[in-house]
C-alpha cells in the first residue's frame, strides 16, 4: 500500500487550499466519462455534458488526450501539480501547466500506461492544446458556478479545521478520500497500490476539496510540495443557493428561512458563515431568533457548538416546502 511518512512539522505546517485547477482538473475527468463521478456532479454534467461534446467530440486532439492523459484511477502528473499560494488563481495555476514541455507531457502520460501513445500526441504544441482544454472547461462549465462550489468548499473546510480542534489530525485524515486511513506512528495510507513508501519531512503538505468522487495526490519535487486532493461529500455537498420556499422567507424574513433551511443538518455558525456569505454577527443574531421562536436549538459536539432544527423547525419547512 502507498504510505506517506508525516512528523509533527509537516501537520503543523499544512493548510487547505481551494483551488480553481483542482476543480477544473476533477471536472474534465468526468466529462471525459472514465472516471466514476459524485452525486453532485451528475446533475452538472446533464447541463454540461452535452456543451463539451458539441464542442470537443470532434476535436482530433481532445479525445485522444483525454483517453490517455486521464484514465481510469489514474491522471498525468503535469495536469495536478499542487496548488501554490492560499488562494491560487485560475490563471496562474494554468501558467504552471502551460510551462510544461512536451516531453515531459509525453514521459508523464506514458507512466504506467500499457499501450503506446496516440499518433496525435506526438504531434509539437501537446502542452498548448491541453490548456486550451482546460480553459474552455473552465470559463464555459466550471467559473459560471464558481462562487457556489467555493463556498461549499470553503464550508467543508470549516468542518474539518472544527475536527481538528476536537478530535486531532486522526479525526481529520481517517477517511478523508477512499482508500486513505490514518495508520498512527506519522504514517498515513494515501492509496492501496503497491508504492514504496514517500517521506515528507521537510516538505508541505496541502488538503484541497474536489467534487470529484475520489480526489488524488500529487506532488512537486522541485518545491518539497505535496497535496492531497479530497471529494468535499455528505451534508456540506448540499447546494448553499437552495432557495427557501416564499412563505417561509415572507414569515421569518428570507435571512432567517435561508438559515433554517439548511439547518436540516446541524451546522456551526462559522459554516453557516462559509454557506450564505452572511457576517458572523448578523447569523448569531438570525439564530438567536430562530432559537427564541423555538425553530432551532444548540447542542454541543467536542468542542464546536451545532445548530439543528427542532421539530417545530422541522414541521415549518416540510409545511411549507412546494408540492
């Protein structure tokens, strides 16, 4: 099994990131249709799906490509390099797949593949119609819902980093993407392939939300970077836009109705913050009313306080949901 040595430092030193590229990245492999895909990306891709096959299926380099440099359970290195910087942008993540040679496209999508390449990928400007790729996915299926699925990320992130605070860096890597357990002693499993094992002392080491079904790792060994990229699942996948019913919005004030609403799953305030943009003062004060209305009610959980609907919250919005 792949296992990832990590000391003390390196956890100290990590941070989550939400990347654009990753996004991106996870995206076109399910557009490319070998890639099992997430709950939350079906409903993408029945809107999406059909834009990219217009625009691609007859392209004589973007299938080909996309069969080789992303298949099965497996991606080419040079398009997942970790992200740099707290908050990267598309177009500088680009940049950084775009310096990419050729052959080294070409040796990073032949690792491991048991078939030669395909004629077209041998052809000069590989690296430049792979970011042309890219960049249409990104500015005509990814960017239009960009703000939704940052906050969704950045929502997840919360819940974690919460995690942390109560349960440890166990808590928060046992399970964080298939096949990835944390095994005690600085070892983490990332994988159940036959690697040998990757010592990271010294390095740094990113956690990026995906809403790809099983994310992946990745690394850069120029910069002593590692990143590990995990689908963003369960209550937080949830859509932050969801509109609550026009009765409700009109009785508690649309604020209100939007917090309830997504208290069918308790949340902390700072979630809740992640979710709807509010400030952290104007939701306190939304659930402070929510909760004298007895709405919801709080309850305790390690060391984060969660908010949930109570069965008057509960009735209200099943009530007043469309039939």
């Amino acid at each position: 099994m792949g296992v990832w040595r990590i000391d003390a430092d390196v956890l100290a030193g990590s941070r989550f990131v939400v990347s654009p590229m990753v996004e991106t990245i996870g995206c076109l492999a399910a557009l490319n249709g070998l890639h099992r895909v997430s709950a939350s990306q079906r409903e993408w891709l029945a809107e999406y799906g059909p834009q990219f096959r217009a625009r691609w299926a007859a392209d004589a380099f973007a299938l080909p490509f996309l069969r080789d440099a992303i298949r099965p359970g497996w991606l080419a290195d040079f398009l997942v390099k970790p992200p740099h910087g707290g908050a990267p942008r598309f177009a500088a993540e680009l940049e950084r797949v775009a310096a990419t040679t050729d052959e080294q496209a070409r040796r990073d999508i032949l690792e491991a593949m048991d078939r030669p390449l395909a004629p077209v990928l041998h052809e000069d400007g590989l690296v430049a119609r792979a970011v042309e790729l890219l960049d249409w996915v990104w500015r005509h299926a990814v960017r239009p819902g960009w703000p939704r699925r940052r906050r969704v990320f950045e929502a997840d992130i919360v819940a974690r980093t919460e995690r942390l605070g109560s349960g440890g860096w166990a808590a928060v890597l046992d399970g964080m993407r298939p096949g990835m357990r944390w095994l005690g002693d600085g070892r983490l499993q990332i994988n159940a392939y036959d690697y040998p094992p990757r010592d990271l002392t010294g390095t740094r080491l990113l956690f990026a939300p995906t809403t790809s079904q099983r994310g992946w790792v990745s690394w850069e060994e120029g910069v002593d970077l590692h990143a590990i990229v995990y689908p963003c699942t369960g209550w937080l996948a949830q859509d932050p836009d969801v509109v609550p019913p026009g009765a409700l919005a009109r009785l508690i004030g649309p604020a209100r109705a939007r917090i309830l609403t997504l208290l069918g799953a308790p949340k902390s305030t700072t979630q809740l913050v992640a979710l709807t943009g509010q400030t952290l003062g104007s939701t306190g004060g939304h659930l402070r009313v929510l909760r004298d209305a007895g709405l919801a009610d709080r309850r305790r959980a390690g060391r984060s306080v969660l908010y949930y609907r109570t069965d008057l919250g509960d009735a209200l919005c099943r009530d007043q949901a469309p039939r």
